[in-house]
C-alpha cells in the first residue's frame, strides 16, 4: 500500500464536511430562508481583528454594511458602529439533525446580520444556505447511491451467479438504461407529475429517478466479480458440500463484491450530488425556496449576477473540498483494492 | 488589457471590411432623386436637424415571422413592420397625441360619425409607385375582408357594423361609422396603407397570405415607411435600405431618413443582447431589466443609458375565478371558495410588499401599483385610489373576518386554515422566461407565509402557461403582466371586458359571472361611445375604482422603460410607448461620418 494515511486523511475531510452539513442549523447562523429585504446582494463581510482606530482586538470584530446612497448594491462598511462576533448565540428556531429543536447558533452577531459569504437577491444569507442547501444535496446523493448500489448488486449477483437467458435479459436490459439520455427522461417525467410538487415530493423523486436510472454500470461490475468468484475453488468446494445458491452468495461470492461496492459507492456519491445539482440548476429540483446547491447557483445563470456579484460564485468554490474528498477516498479505496490483490497473489503463489 | 488589444484589432479589420462598402454608400447617397417636384407635399419634421449616412444595427428577439401586416401578430414583425409601413394618422410617441401622416389633415363631423381624411399628395411607395385614394379604399377592403383574417379586422368594426369607406374624390376619403367611437382618429394609427399595384392580383388569387414574407423578391414588396427591403440571412440578420421615397423631411427640407441601412440582427435572449450592446455589435438597446441596466450604467464606454420613467407595464396577481361549475374537481371548489372570497383577495393584496418588489426586482427602477393604468398614462390615471401600505395586521383581521383562523393561534409561523379546517394551501404559477416576475412570486410567496398561507412557485413555459390560465384553466393564482400599447382609456378593453381573452381570472364568459364585472362592462361599453375627455375620464375612473374594490387582479408593479444608445447617434428620444426607440428611426442619425464608417 502506497500511503496508508491518504485513505484516513480523506475520510477525516468528509466526515468533518459531513457533519457540518448535517448539524447546519447549529453552525449557520441564520434561518436559509429568511429573507431580509433591506440586504440585498450584499458582500461577503470581513472580520476584523484591527479596527477603524487601529486597535487590537482579541475577539473579531465586523462593521455593518450600509448602502451608499442613491445606489441599489453598493455597500460602505459602518465604522460608527462595531460588532463583535459572538459565540453560542441564540437566534432562529431550528431543528439539528432534523429533531432535536434548538436556538442555539455557533456564531453571530447582535444588532445586525453578518454574512460571511454575502447575500442573494433577497437578502438570504448565503453561507446558511449553502449549508442547509448541502443537506438537500448530500442526503439526495447518499439516498441515490445507496439505491442505485442495491438494485445493482441484486440485479449483477442473479445475472452473474445463474448465468444464462437470465444473465442475456438483465444485461440487455442494463444496456438499455445505460443508453437512455435521462436528462430528456426527467423532463419526460417531471410534466407528467402535478404541477405543484413540494419540497419533500420534489427530493424523494430526484433520489428515485437519480437512483433507479443508473444501476446498470455498478450491476454490471457486481457481475463480472460474481462471474469470476463462483468458479473459484472455494466456492466450488462449498457448493460440493452442498451449501445454497443463497448461503453460498452471502457468505463467499458477495463479500468479494464488496471492495468493488465502496469504491463504487465514494464514486458515485459526488456523481449524484452533482446531478441533483444539475436538476436543481435547470429548475427541476426542489423548488425556492428550499435552499439546494444547485439552487444556490442557477442565480448565475443571469449574465447581470454573474458580472456583478462576485460572492454569488463562492458556493461553487465551497463545493470543491467536497467533491475532491469523494475522489480521494475512491481512489484511496481502489490502491487498497489493487495491494490486496497482489498481497493475496503472491500469498497464493506462495502456498 | 488582452481584451482591449483584441477589440481593437476587431475594430480595424472592421474597418478594412466597411471601406468598400461605405465606397458603396457614398455613391447610392450621390444617386439619391432629387427631384422634389413641386406637387410632392412632403412633412418637414422640426427638431435637430442631421446628416446622411451610416447604418444603425438593432437587435432583435428573434426572426420575424412576416413582413405582412395582413398576418403579422407577434411582437417582432410588428416592430419591423413599424418601419416600412406607414399610416392616416399617427400618434406621436413623445406628445402621445395624433399628427398628420400619410393624410395631411382630418375632419370629424359633429355627431362623431363621419371621418373626412385629406391624402397627402403626391407621395410614392418604397418602389416608386404614386400613392392615391384607391390604395386607401383598397386596404380598408382587405383590412375588413373576412376571409382575409388580418389581425385590424376588430378594430374596425364598430358597434358591430364594420367601417364603411368611400371615395370623395381623388385625393379625399371618407369613412363613415356605425356609432360613436371614443378613440376617434387614434383608430388610424398602425394601420398600415398598402399598395393595391402589387396585392390586388395576389388578392383575387387568395394569395395574400404567402405575399410579404421575408423571402418574398423586393420588387413584389412595397411600403411606406421610412425603409425598405434589401437583404435577409436566415437565423442571423435583416438589412433595411432607406426608402428614397419617402415622404418627411427636416427642417432644412432634406429629405428623411438620415440613415442608410438598417440592420436588425436576431438575438434570441436578452443577456446576449446586453453582451452585444457592450461590445459595440449594436448601437441601441431596449427592453433592458433593471440589472442589465445597471451592469451597462456602471462603465458605459462609448454610449449612454437613459432611464425614461415608468412604462405602461403593469404586473399583477391573479387568483382562478373561472366557474366550471360541476366538472370542477373537489379540491379546485375547496381552493376556489377562499378566493372568490373578496376578503381572501383583500387580504393578499394587504400583505403583499410592493415596495419591496420595486427595490429587489426592479432596483429602484419602477414605481408599485394599485390599478392597471400606470402612472405613465397621466391622462387617464385615478389618481384618488388609496396606496395604502402594507399591513400584515389589517391582512390578518381580514382574514379572521372572512371566517379564517390560525393553527396554535396568531403567532409567527402557524398555518393559516379555514372554516373548514383545511389549511390554506396554493400554488403560483409563473413564466420560468421572466426572470423579474418570478422574483417577484418568491417575494409575495414570503409574505404569504407571514400570514400562514402556505404558498408553492411553480415556474413553467411561457406558452404552457398561458394554456392553463386560458384553455385547461388547471391552475391556482398566477402572475403575470400586461403591456398597454396606448395611452387611452380603450388600450385594455380586452382585460377590462369579461367577454375579453386577457380578462385572465375568468376569461372569455358569455355572460359576466358577478355584479361588478357586468357594471364594468356596461361603463367600458358607455365611455366607447362618449366623445368627450372628461366624461370619459370620469367612468373610467369608477372603473379603475371598481377594479380597486374588488381586487379580482392583485396589482403590483410597474418598471421603469430602460433603454441605452451609442453616444454617437443623434435625435435620440426614447418614448414609454412602443417602438420605444426606433419610433423617430427616420430623424435618428450618426453623429460623426468617419465613425459610421469604421462600423
């Protein structure tokens, strides 16, 4: 194995981003879907540590922004007036992890709203919703990847264990799907739904669509493992004592599949998050004002935002530790795949 | 710095590319008849006086479908068509009132029915055919032909009877109407005079229908408009060529328009147009939003932006009042009985931040609204309508009034529920196109929240949408918005009369479904037929006080018309109407020769 530490150093990575996500209502410090109309685009703030006067503080500090005048979103720091970020502040009403209700935020600020990574159109912060926005995408991704790893393990383990007309059918029809443009496919079926989908409806049925459409690649790799696995001695052995089609799946053929499955999976997840992103940017995610991100980057399809506002980009940027982070672990998980195969090759030749 | 060097070496090869063809120019400018013969009665135009020469390149939203006024129905071949076609009586963008154009004056006999319009002698069309009476006579038969179609037809029938037209003489026509009609000789403008020496065989033949396309050879097509054909490349451009025939002058008498060619490039979205614009590929602009406006406004390079003021857009909120009485579905009759409810309308429209919609979807850049008539139409506003400010708490005991009340009592963010105890719950439709409306339902989606009303935005096609609200009816409120092509109290019959297809909550009833929309039809009917301002005014007034009452259209906003152009073209005078820019195309000049050249 190349580098043990890559492997734990990425999972370090997501597991930190993944828990920010999922508690975001105590590390965002305002409800994402509050709109405060007298803010619109403003830019991200700075924190200060040395103040208008040239003194030192400890605990950073930040001047409200006003709007300079007869202008709609050009705004002047407020140096009559500083604010010292607080920690563990009570403010919007939220639930962490979706039960646990609570008021408690990691930081703000009193007498007016800090926005770290400026506002949007109307005034929302855009770091709470970029936080609340990755539980929708997160969630969509892991739900989708979870599915399509199911199907494609049942779909690949009968195909590739029994072989036959049965292996024939499930493969054409995998080949099928991997044709199909599902872009064109959900807009197929998004106008057939009713008009009005709410959020939750809109969520499950991106994860559903995201997850039935895509099995056929990971089904067709569960079944070239499957396909090479039962012919091993082993297994042979086994099945001559007389062992099931299902014990004989479970026990010896499937957790061949399974290093196949993680890599899969740390591949598959960022793919999902993207194409919910992707769904969400043309308009057939979930809808506003449910933060998502691709939601939070379809305002730069206007060329007025996308010159203008230069913060609207920071969400984008904010996405890339995440996704490098998938693809570090893949790759991790695969070195390791490789290094254990030749460990147990040699270990065979050996014997 | 790169950027620069690139549009630079643009600009010369340009340069390189234009001089054979400003070579050309200056020789089809020499060719020019001069031969103003005495019996040509031309109008001299005052204002800023310019010089020849040059081209102006506008764009478009797309290709126009016809140049023939006898089809033409969308926005794009009506603005081209504004161009190369001419009419009787014309009304002026900048005064908003009439002025003599192809007839050099107008009687009206005092009962209001009979028109006597005096032709301007002596004119020609773009192919240097004379204009005369039977050109006139010839046009308002095809206008009225019904197995014609052309889109004029309803605006000459009035009182049910179609115009009658007769010839006094050579040069006199005289048209006689049924009833008393209110607009008197604004009717006139638009209405394209054509030339009867090309159309009347294709005419006799039912042809006119496949004439005046974009195809169609320049020799069978004529007008009398400042323009004329000269070439078109599908999907990319239509180049105009000055009319030398045409009948304006300046000041000085030389004959108008100043400009040689103009070319409208078709751009499909409005961010290219804008990238356009900046790069110098077009030299005017308009139907701007306001935040293209102000990523114009912050370094204009070369050109200028101008704010005119309010237009006569009105945006509002409408909820489904249609009655499809048994068919309709249950949970349709549950939602509809909220907004039949006048409270329920009262209610929304209290706790709708107008104010708001101004600052965030229109920068600033346009004033709220109360009613349909826009504070642009100063003569016919009523201006005693309350503005009354947004109220979450009148809202709230509106609503408590009609019978509704709140889960967990009045606090933050209970639900709103009625009688029943169902909750109240819809859906906003919106144009996924237009951008500024659907800010705008994200915004009203909001407020609603604040008084418990669960609210859904659901951007769809534009062309679907307008199928639900008028064909299939599925659908709970929707926002949309309205363009007034005049400044009459006539502009909006078809929104205003239940028997009216933009009469959007309930459109097109054989019999007005409630009290105040009979009396709104009666009164629209009754200021049709009265000649005088005043008396007119004062109906129209109580209809926009009725409209105010009933709130069935929740109104919203109105934004400003933003337009910019080149520093270099002159008599540059956008209007609130439409065409906002090129309605003076023929005074519309460059101001420096050699520029017009490197174009």
């Amino acid at each position: 194995m190349k580098d043990p530490r890559s492997f734990k150093s990425w999972l370090i990575v997501l597991i930190v981003i993944h828990t920010v996500v999922a508690c975001a209502g105590f590390f965002a410090p305002y409800d994402p879907i509050e709109q405060d109309r007298k803010n619109p685009y403003v830019p991200p703030m700075r924190l200060h540590l040395v103040d208008a006067q040239g003194y030192f503080h400890m605990r950073p500090i930040v001047y409200p922004l006003k709007l300079r005048e007869g202008s709609f979103d050009e705004y002047e720091e407020d140096r009559a007036q500083p604010e010292p970020l607080k920690f563990f502040v009570s403010g919007a009403r939220y639930r962490l992890l979706g039960f646990l209700p609570s008021r408690l935020h990691l930081f703000g600020v009193e007498g007016s709203r800090i926005y770290l990574l400026g506002s949007d159109a109307y005034g929302r912060d855009q770091f709470s919703r970029l936080l609340f926005g990755g539980q929708v995408s997160l969630l969509a991704g892991l739900l989708g990847a979870g599915m399509t790893l199911i199907i494609g393990l049942c779909i690949g383990a009968i195909a590739g264990y029994y072989g036959g007309w049965r292996d024939d059918v499930l493969m054409r029809v995998a080949e099928l799907f991997l044709a199909l443009p599902w872009l064109y496919l959900l807009f197929a079926l998004r106008a057939f739904l009713p008009l009005a989908v709410n959020p939750l409806q809109a969520f499950f049925l991106i994860v559903v669509v995201i997850g039935a459409v895509a099995w056929a690649r990971p089904a067709r790799l569960i079944r070239a493992v499957v396909l090479s696995a039962k012919e091993r001695d082993f297994v042979r052995a086994a099945r001559g004592f007389g062992a099931t089609d299902l014990y004989l799946l479970r026990r010896h053929i499937l957790p061949e599949a399974m290093s196949v499955l993680l890599t899969q999976a740390a591949m598959l997840i960022p793919q999902y998050v993207l194409a919910e992103m992707t769904l969400s940017f043309l308009g057939l995610g979930v809808p506003e004002p449910v933060p998502s991100w691709g939601n939070l980057l379809s305002s730069l399809q206007q060329y007025s935002v996308l010159v203008s506002y230069w913060w609207m980009y920071l969400p984008a940027l904010a996405m890339v530790p995440f996704f490098l982070g998938y693809l570090g672990l893949a790759s991790a998980l695969q070195e390791r795949r490789e290094a254990y195969k030749i460990e147990r090759r040699s270990l065979g030749s050996l014997m | 710095m790169n950027c620069r060097r690139a549009k630079s070496v643009c600009c010369r090869l340009g340069f390189a590319l234009f001089l054979p063809l400003f070579a050309f120019l200056a020789q089809s400018a020499a060719a020019r008849p001069q031969q103003q013969t005495a019996k040509e009665e031309l109008l001299a135009l005052p204002g800023e006086v310019g010089h020849p020469g040059g081209r102006l390149v506008v764009a478009l939203r797309g290709e126009p479908k016809t140049l023939n006024p006898l089809i033409a129905a969308d926005t794009r071949s009506r603005e081209v068509i504004g161009v190369m076609q001419a009419d009787l009586i014309h009304i002026d963008r900048a005064t908003q009132l009439t002025e003599p154009a192809l007839a050099k004056s107008w009687k009206i006999s005092s009962d209001g029915l009979t028109y006597t319009l005096v032709l301007r002698q002596g004119i020609k069309f773009s192919d240097g055919q004379p204009l005369d009476a039977e050109d006139v006579l010839f046009t308002f038969r095809v206008y009225l032909d019904e197995n014609v179609h052309a889109p004029q037809r309803d605006l000459l029938i009035i009182g049910g009877k179609p115009i009658l037209v007769r010839k006094q003489d050579a040069e006199t026509v005289v048209f006689q109407l049924a009833k008393t009609y209110a607009v008197g000789e604004r009717l006139f403008d638009g209405l394209a005079v054509l030339p009867k020496h090309l159309l009347e065989k294709p005419y006799q033949e039912g042809k006119l229908g496949q004439i005046g396309t974009l195809t169609t050879a320049a020799n069978l097509w004529a007008g009398l408009g400042p323009f004329r054909m000269k070439e078109y490349v599908a999907g990319q451009r239509l180049v105009l060529e000055r009319n030398p025939y045409y009948w304006k002058t300046d000041a000085k008498g030389n004959r108008l328009p100043y400009l040689d060619e103009l070319v409208f490039l078709f751009v499909p979205n409005a961010d290219a147009q804008v990238l356009k614009f900046q790069s110098g590929e077009t030299d005017v602009i308009s139907q701007l939003g306001a935040e293209n406006f102000s990523v114009l406004s912050r370094q204009p390079h070369g050109y200028s932006m101008t704010d005119s003021g309010p237009g006569l857009e009105y945006n509002f909120l409408f909820f489904n009042l249609n009655d499809a009485g048994e068919k309709t579905p249950p949970e349709m009759q549950r939602k509809q009985k909220w907004f039949r409810e006048l409270q329920f309308r009262q209610a929304v429209s209290a706790a709708v931040d107008r104010e708001a919609i101004v600052r965030l979807v229109y920068q600033g850049r346009g004033v709220p609204l109360w009613g349909p008539v826009t504070p642009a139409d100063r003569r016919w506003i009523n201006s005693s309508i309350g503005h009354p400010a947004r109220s979450v708490a009148r809202a709230r005991a509106l609503l408590k009034e009609a019978g509704f009340s709140w889960t967990g009592g009045a606090s933050g963010d209970s639900a709103l529920i009625d009688a029943d105890g169902k909750p109240v719950e819809f859906s906003i439709l919106t144009s996924s196109s237009n951008a500024d409306r659907g800010k705008m339902a994200t915004l009203i989606q909001d407020d609603l929240k604040q008084l418990g009303m669960h609210v859904q935005v659901v951007p769809l096609e534009f062309r679907s949408l307008l199928e639900r609200v008028t064909q299939s009816k599925e659908y709970d409120a929707c926002v949309l918005g309205l363009v007034g092509f005049d400044t009459d109290a006539n502009a909006d019959l078809d929104m205003f009369l239940s028997t009216g297809g933009t009469h959007f909550w309930n459109p097109s009833q054989a019999h007005p479904a409630t009290a105040w929309e009979a009396e709104i039809d009666r009164l629209m009917e009754q200021q049709l037929a009265e000649p005088s301002y005043e008396h007119r005014k004062k109906i129209y007034d109580r209809v926009q006080e009725i409209l105010a009452e009933n709130q069935p259209m929740i109104f919203l906003a109105s934004p400003d018309i933003l337009v910019g152009a080149k520093n270099v073209i002159g008599n540059f005078h956008p209007a609130v109407l439409e065409p906002y820019i090129l309605w003076n195309v023929e005074q519309l000049y460059r101001k420096s020769a050699p520029e017009s050249a490197a174009r």
